[in-house]
C-alpha cells in the first residue's frame, strides 16, 4: 500500500536545510489541509463534535464510548474497533482507560497551559533596532508579574497579503501557572501581554494595537528527566491492557513541535497500515553501511529494527544507541 501524498512527503524529508516551516495563513493551513484530503478519502469518516469518554480493551478489540452533542442533546454510542491512535495528551488518555489505573506512567506526566496574545500595530517601525526572531523572557528576569515565556516578532517573517505593521506574538504562562486552577480572562492576558512589549521594547503607550488572545490548557507536554525510562515502561503497560492494539503518537512521548508529531502519527499510521514500524522498505543488510557492532549484536541481528512497535513506544525500551538508523543523506537542492 502506498500513500497518494508518497512524492510529496519525500519531498519534506529532503528539507533537510531548513529550521523553520511556515504558511501563509500560519498552521490553520495545514489542519485545513489535512481535513481536505481525510474528506478525499474513502475509507475515511471524520466525526466532529464527538468527544471520547472511555477506552477499554474487550473481546479482542478496543471498546470506544464517545459522547456527540447535537442540538445540545448528548448521545452516547459505544464502538468496536481492532485499532486505535491516540495523539491526545498522554495524561487525559490515561484518564479515559478502563480500568483505571491500568497506564500509571502515562499518569504521571505533566503538561503547562500557555495563554498566547496576538498583537499587531499599524506602526510598522517598532522594532527598529531589535530585529530578530524574537526573545525568551528567562526565569531569573526580575518583575515579570505578567509570567511572560517569550514573545515573536512575527512581523519580521516575509508574510505576503498581510498589511504593513508590527506583529507580536506573546506567550504567558506555562510552568508559571502549574497548580493553578483558574487563569486570567483573554481580556486581562491582552492587557497584560500589551503592558509587558511596552516595557520590555519601549513601545510607546499611545500605540494601540488589535489584539486576540486564547488559552491553551496542557497544550506544552513536559519532558521531565527520567522520560525514557517512563515511556519505556508505558510501552509495557499498554501492551497488557489494550495487547497493542492502541498505539500512541505526538508530543507526549517524542520530540515536541510540528514537524516530529507529523512524523510520529505518519510512522504509528504506517505500523498499522505495513505491520510494521520504520523503516518499512526493503534494506539489504549485506551492503547497508551499519556499524558491523550493531549489525552483528544489535537490534539489526537477525532483521531491521522496528522503532515504533505496536505501542508507538517501543524506541524507548531500547538503548538510544540502538535506535539510530543511518541512512544516506539527501542532497541540499541549490538555490
């Protein structure tokens, strides 16, 4: 089975000179994207509005109980399924497995509630002499009663349709707001974040920008130290409660960002769809250039490593050493 995008994913992979991907209209391009081609599909239903209360591994399948609100009326309706990705926070999909208790590493991660505040001013030369990408704001700063983690000069970024201004992107809260349980309103976070550009950039007070604000709750998993063995054992955990047949992927368990998340659901998507994780084409161990160590007595002994496993998490049961592949790079295409 191929995937109809192959030439175009080949494509991202080859990208291997660059360090910052962006769209126009910024990442609702991409989920507009996604949904366009899933709707394309069809072996694909989409179902909105539908949220998970519960999976529980029986008779062989994972039970799924959603609950979907029409018309403000709440219907309930339990399905049979022989394989589930999840890419939901690993602690709210602890949450939801029946019985409780049965993922007690996944239990025991940690996400932060970031509030992110959309500035633009008319004025297009505020930054002048503080160009740049943007700045972190680190813990040790002095009076930042705002909780600022950063802010990002958006402006500074070639975003062609947009009209001449100053674009900030402030980012408050995180670690700053673990334990709390309520938040400032996305009124207060306008006010707050606009107080702190002000002081932190000398932006005069008489410039008054168009704002947006929006609270992401545990939308920043936190990798604490101790990780892999965490997911190593989460690894074990999901393979006798649900016998690999749910499988998980994102920013919970690999690397954070974008592009890794991409790659970790397109990898969980392929083990279900190959019956195997990466790399699932076809190498010839006798010319492959692996390290004759790791060929001999490593994971290659006897066939290719299977990075992802049923679990998505089976990397991580093994020495980091063992899960490096080398493969030959790409040529950077000239400009």
């Amino acid at each position: 089975m191929h995937s109809p995008n192959r030439s175009k994913i080949q494509d991202l992979v080859r990208m291997t000179g660059t360090t910052t991907m962006g769209f126009e209209d910024g990442l609702l391009t991409l989920s507009k994207g996604l949904i366009k081609d899933l709707k394309s599909q069809k072996n694909v239903t989409i179902k909105a509005y539908s949220q998970v209360t519960s999976l529980e591994h029986k008779s062989g399948q994972v039970s799924v109980t959603s609950t979907t609100t029409v018309n403000d009326e709440k219907r309930e309706q339990t399905r049979q399924y022989d394989q589930v990705i999840s890419t939901i926070f690993s602690k709210h999909l602890a949450g939801l497995v029946k019985p409780k208790n049965s993922l007690p590493s996944l239990e025991d991660t940690h996400a932060v509630t970031i509030m992110v505040v959309n500035l633009w001013f008319p004025n297009p030369n505020l930054l002048e002499g503080k160009r740049g990408f943007g700045y972190l704001v680190p813990t040790s700063t002095p009076d930042n009663d705002e909780c600022v983690l950063g802010v990002l000069f958006d402006s500074e970024i070639e975003m062609r349709g947009e009209r001449p201004g100053t674009k900030l992107t402030v980012m408050m809260g995180g670690h700053y707001w673990d334990g709390w349980t309520n938040y400032p309103t996305e009124e207060v976070a306008r006010v707050m974040a606009l107080q702190a550009v002000q002081r932190h950039l000398g932006i005069p007070v008489d410039q008054e920008p168009i704002s947006y604000a929006r609270l992401c709750r545990d939308c920043l998993p936190q990798h604490y130290v101790g990780h892999r063995e965490r997911m190593s054992a989460a690894h074990y955990e999901l393979l006798s409660a649900f016998k690999g047949q749910l499988t998980v992927a994102g920013p919970s368990y690999t690397s954070i960002g974008v592009m890794p998340a991409m790659r970790a659901g397109f990898e969980a998507a392929m083990r279900v769809a190959r019956g195997r994780g990466p790399p699932w084409f076809e190498l010839d161990l006798s010319t492959a250039e692996w390290s004759p160590r790791l060929r001999e007595a490593g994971p290659f002994a006897g066939g290719i490593p299977d990075h992802v496993g049923a679990t998505g998490l089976e990397g991580f049961t093994k020495p980091y050493y063992n899960t490096l592949v080398r493969v030959k790079q790409f040529p950077v295409p000239e400009k």
